[in-house]
C-alpha cells in the first residue's frame, strides 16, 4: 500500500492528557483548541505555513510576545488531521498514507496551505500523493472508503468523483490489455468461490482475473458511493450482465447485516411471490444465534406470509370447488417448484438409495441434527394437504428426519409419520417404505393396505379396458388394429402386475408374522387382521388372479 514520508526532524511533540506540547526548547504563544484536544505550539512556524492562521493571528494579536488562543472545531478530521498538520509546519517527519491523504487534503485545503505559503506546501503535497493513489485499484478503494469521514469537503475538491472515475474506469477496462487490477490481485479468489449463499462452503480454487473479479471489492462500499460507482460503470458502457452480477453480490452481502425491520420487509417482498422462489433461494444461512444450518424461522415465517396473502386471495375471489381442489393456482406453482419437501410433486427414486438433492427445503433442513422435532412439523404442516398432489417428497424429508435423529421415542416416530397420507404415495415411495425399517410398524401396514388396494383398482380398470376392447373389435378395420395393439400391450403388462400381486403377498405373510409374534392370542391376531382387512384383502385378489392365468 502506497504511503509517502515527509520532513526530517526527529519528534519533538508529546502528549499531555488531552493536550500536545511541543518540546523545543521555546516557550508556546499560541493555543490551537479542537474540540477536547487542545495543542500548545509556536505562531511562527504555523503563520508560515497557513494562510488561514496567519490571517487568525494577526486579527487576534494584542502586541508581540503576548499569547494568543484559537479554536478551530471546523477543520476536517478534527485534532487527528491536526496533529500532523502541526507536525508539518515544524518539519518533523510524518507519513501520508491511502487512509489519510483524503483527510490531510482537505484539511490543508481548509488551512489554505498553498505555494503562496512555501514551496512544497502540504496542499501541493497531498495532490500528488493523491494522484498517485488513483492509480492503484486497491488504493482507490481505501480512498474513497476515507473519504467519508470528510465528505462534504471531499466532494467540494472532487476527490470521491475523482476516486468513483478512477474505479469505474478500471472495472470497465479488460485486465489482460491494461494489466489491471494491479500485480498480486490475480491470485486472489473470486468472489463466487468464497461460499454459496446457501451456507455450503465450497473448495476454495484461485482462479484468473474475470469480469467478476471487481465485485467483492466494492461491496464493502457505503449504498450512496456504490450507487454513483454503479452509474459511473453503467455510463462508461460496461455490460448490463456484469452490472447485475456486482449488485447481485453486494446485496447478499449487505442483507446480512440489515435491520429488523428491514429483514422483515424482505421476507414479506419474498413471501408475496414465493411460488417464483426455487430450492437454492430458501436455503438461506443462519448468521444468529441459532444451532441450524439453515434460517428455518426466516423461511418459516415467509411461508406463513405466502399462505395469508393465498388465503385472503382466495375470499377476495369466491368460487365454487370441488373437495381437494386448490383454489389458487400461485399454491401449485410453488408446490411444483420444489419449495418444500411436500411440494416435491414428482416421485423420488427412493428405491435407489441416493435423494434427488432437490425434494425441497425440509429434505435439506431435515438432516441437521439441531433441527428440532416441533419446528419440523409445523413447517411440514404449513402447506395445505389439496395442495399436495402427492407426499412423496414429504415421506423423504420423514425419513431423512429419522435417520438423522435415530435417537427419537416409538411415540414420536409415531408422530412424524402422522403427516404423511400413505394413500397420497406413488408406487415407488410405497415400495421403499413398505422395507423402511425407521418407520413404526403401523405405518408399514398401511403402505401396503394401501399399495395393494391401489394395484386392485389397476388391474380392475385394465380388464375393463380389456373388455371394452373385446366388445369394439367389429366396429370398423382400423379400430379392430387400434384395439389388437392395446390388447397386446395390456397383455404384456400383465406379467408385471403378477409379480407385483405375488410380492405383495409375500410381504402381507411376513407382517402377519411379525404381529402374530406380538400378539399374546389367537383372538387377539384374528381380530386384529379381521379389523384391517387383510383375509377380504387376499381373497378379493385371488380370483383376479385365477383369471390372470387363463
């Protein structure tokens, strides 16, 4: 980082409390107040120097060798700035660096420490030093950062318009042409590789100078100097893309630190169109205090926000509906984007063993081992059931739960598992949960009662497709073909169907075992079969079937 020495003389000030005293042998004339500081110091030395102070001296000057105080509470950067001012004008040596040569040229401004005053006064100074850090990238940016301690007079001089020109000059020119940003920034990482804003870190890979490689930078800058270096960049012609990117940065950044109400007006932004939102946009990081991984509440609550502004739509709007019909069309679009695991509409290769990654929000939640079991379901329970095609995605992020919690009673396996509709499963789902050792043993049951009422009703709606056929193969020669090619395709399914049917026989024999086992009686065993149906169960599928054989 750039920084320029100057003067000679060793030290000669020391500080008193809340005072400065020069140490050079002569006693002081003349008191400089600023604010609580106050600096005891010689009118020679400084009236050579300033215009303004000589111009305060001799109009307060009562005859020589009397001594004089003056305040000045308006110089910029206060006693800070002063005191190397003070330390200039006795040429003791000092040092501009990029965080106060803003500060510096304005208070020398304000002093009126020109040429007219000595040769290589501090104004003249300060200007080069500052032209020299304007061609620094990462100089630039420190200055400008500076220039906020003394904005009104950094703008009156035109150091932040100068600081903005310089940066937006740089973040438009192409690096490889102008060997920008300066040696050293190359290796640094880019921006997008630091953490997804999820709150997944990545592997940190060094990468080489992109468009992108100028938006970390400048998030750290104020909303009223990032807005300008915006609309510099913008009017030198850079692409409308990379714009949006850097702005994009910058408010994921600055979001985490905004206010309460601030946050809590985004959520209600962000929960008004919630069915625009994808998975990535809910993983949001917990940056409190809370031990999950994720900000469960923050979605919690624009959730809720969502579903008030679908209920009060839906009484704006009256209409007749059937039952289990959405009466919104926003609630299936955010149920069809994946949003939360019950909104995870498609059925999951669950039989395979690996989770789609994306089943929705509570798949993801569901594995941190902090999340607890009340939050769990009153966020499983926040989207209504007519909304929810199927409750695949919701038996995944059940099933991700327990495995994460192996650690949960009988009762609250029991529990969880009310919130799932095992007659909202697709067949696969069903298949999985049917061999799910985590799930109560009452839940099993009802898969399968379930699952095989559903084939039941497959296979009745195949023989009387088949029937209709048989009846319809006269009416004409093309319907005839029509109808031979949809009784060879029915036919060739059927095979599939008896296996099924046989394999869930299997599994209804298992479990008669496994609760013969528990039961104490035979009365016991028959009354509970007979109350679940499963002997009118197998002798229903028994003649369909025979008849499959034929």
């Amino acid at each position: 980082m750039a920084f320029l020495r100057l003067g000679s003389k060793p030290e000669v000030f020391h500080r008193e409390g809340h005072s400065w005293v020069c140490t050079s042998g002569l006693l002081s004339d003349i008191c400089i107040n600023i604010g609580e500081m106050s600096f005891n110091l010689h009118k020679f030395p400084l009236l050579s120097r300033s215009g303004l102070l000589e111009k305060l001296i001799e109009e307060c000057s009562n005859g020589e060798g009397s001594s004089l105080s003056l305040r000045l509470d308006d110089i910029p950067d206060g006693a800070i700035a002063f005191e190397l001012i003070s330390k200039f004008c006795y040429g003791v040596q000092i040092e501009l660096t990029v965080q106060n040569v803003a500060s510096i040229r304005c208070a020398a401004e304000y002093l009126v420490m020109t040429e007219d005053y000595g040769d290589g006064n501090l104004v003249m100074q300060t200007e080069s030093f500052l032209n020299e850090v304007l061609g620094n990238w990462d100089d630039s940016i420190t200055a400008l950062e500076a220039c906020e301690e003394v904005m009104p007079h950094a703008e009156e001089l035109h150091i932040v318009s100068r600081c903005i020109d310089s940066l937006a000059t740089k973040a438009c020119a192409d690096p490889s042409l102008f060997s920008w940003p300066l040696p050293g920034r190359e290796a640094k990482q880019s921006p997008k590789n630091e953490g997804l804003w999820n709150g997944i870190s990545t592997a940190m890979k060094t990468q080489h100078t992109g468009d992108d490689w100028w938006y970390q930078d400048v998030s750290f800058l104020s909303l009223p100097l990032y807005k300008r270096l915006i609309l510099a960049i913008e009017s030198k012609g850079l692409r409308p893309e990379s714009i949006v990117a850097s702005v994009e940065h910058y408010a994921r950044r600055k979001v985490l630190h905004a206010s309460p109400s601030c946050r809590e007006n985004l959520e209600m932004r962000v929960g008004a169109q919630l069915d625009q939102a994808s998975l990535v946009d809910l993983l949001i990081p917990n940056t409190g205090y809370s031990e999950t991984r994720f900000d469960v509440n923050c979605v919690q609550r624009m959730l809720d926000h969502f579903m008030l502004l679908q209920q009060a739509a839906a009484l704006a709007t009256p209409c007749i509906v059937e039952e289990g019909e959405s009466t919104n069309g926003s609630i299936d679009s955010f149920v069809e984007q994946g949003g939360l695991s019950r909104a995870a509409v498609r059925p999951a290769r669950l039989g395979s063993g690996r989770g789609r990654g994306n089943d929705g929000f509570l798949v993801e939640a569901a594995s941190d081992v902090n999340f607890k079991l009340p939050k769990f379901e009153s966020l499983a329970a926040t989207i209504p059931d007519y909304a929810r095609p199927l409750d695949d995605g919701l038996y995944h992020a059940i099933d991700v739960y327990m495995k994460a919690h192996h650690w949960i009673t009988d009762n609250e396996r029991e529990q969880i598992c009310k919130l799932m509709n095992c007659q909202k499963l697709s067949l696969e789902a069903s298949t999985h949960a049917a061999q799910n050792e985590r799930l109560p043993l009452r839940v099993i049951v009802q898969v399968l009662f379930f699952e095989q009422l559903m084939l039941r009703t497959s296979i009745s709606g195949w023989f009387f497709v088949s029937d209709t056929l048989e009846n319809s193969q006269n009416t004409s020669g093309g319907v005839e073909m029509n109808s031979t090619a949809m009784l060879e395709r029915t036919n060739g399914s059927d095979d599939d169907v008896k296996q099924r049917v046989s394999e869930l026989e299997k599994d209804c024999s298992s479990m008669k075992e496994e609760i013969g086992k528990l039961m104490k009686s035979k009365r016991s065993w028959r009354n509970f079969t007979r109350r679940l149906g499963f002997n009118r169960k197998s002798n229903s599928c028994c003649p369909k079937e025979r008849s499959l054989r034929i």
